[in-house]
C-alpha cells in the first residue's frame, strides 16, 4: 500500500517538484485526536520528510466527512517551482 508521503512525492515529481518546494500543505482529517495520536508516537513508523529542515506553513482541518468513504485523511500539497520561460 502506498502511503500519503509516498503519494504526494509521486505528484511532486511528475510536476518537476520536490518536497524542498513544498511552500503550504492543507491537512482534512476526520478525527484529530486520531490524527495527532498517531502523528505524535513516537513508535510510529510514518516517514518524516521534514526531520532535517524546517516544516514549511501548514493548516489541519477537522470535517465530518471526505470524497472517498475509505479516506481518513486528505491532503493538499502546495509547491512553487521555477519556470523555464
């Protein structure tokens, strides 16, 4: 299974992106005790792409519900890249 960072760093790259042109992310969760349970445990195996550098602005939205009946989360990544024009 693919997990959100892996999947977000597919899109990224295919828009000539990395995680270092990251400028915002929007978080929609549908449970944030959940979300920061597993976010801050320390035994969590979540990759961190942020652990040598600064996190850049993000928002965390609790709602009542997502577009899939699956999804806990969703995720809305933001980056500013050079154009070649």
């Amino acid at each position: 299974m693919i997990g959100v960072n892996e999947n977000v760093e597919r899109g990224l790259h295919a828009a000539g992106a990395t995680w270092d042109d990251v400028v915002f992310i929007r978080r929609f969760v549908l449970d944030m005790a959940a979300y920061r349970a597993v976010l801050f445990d320390r035994d969590n195996a979540i990759p961190g792409v942020w652990e040598d550098r600064d996190p850049p602005p993000s928002t965390l939205i609790e709602v009542g519900a997502l577009s899939e009946l699956c999804q806990l989360l969703e995720v809305d990544v933001f980056a500013a890249v050079a154009s070649d024009n």
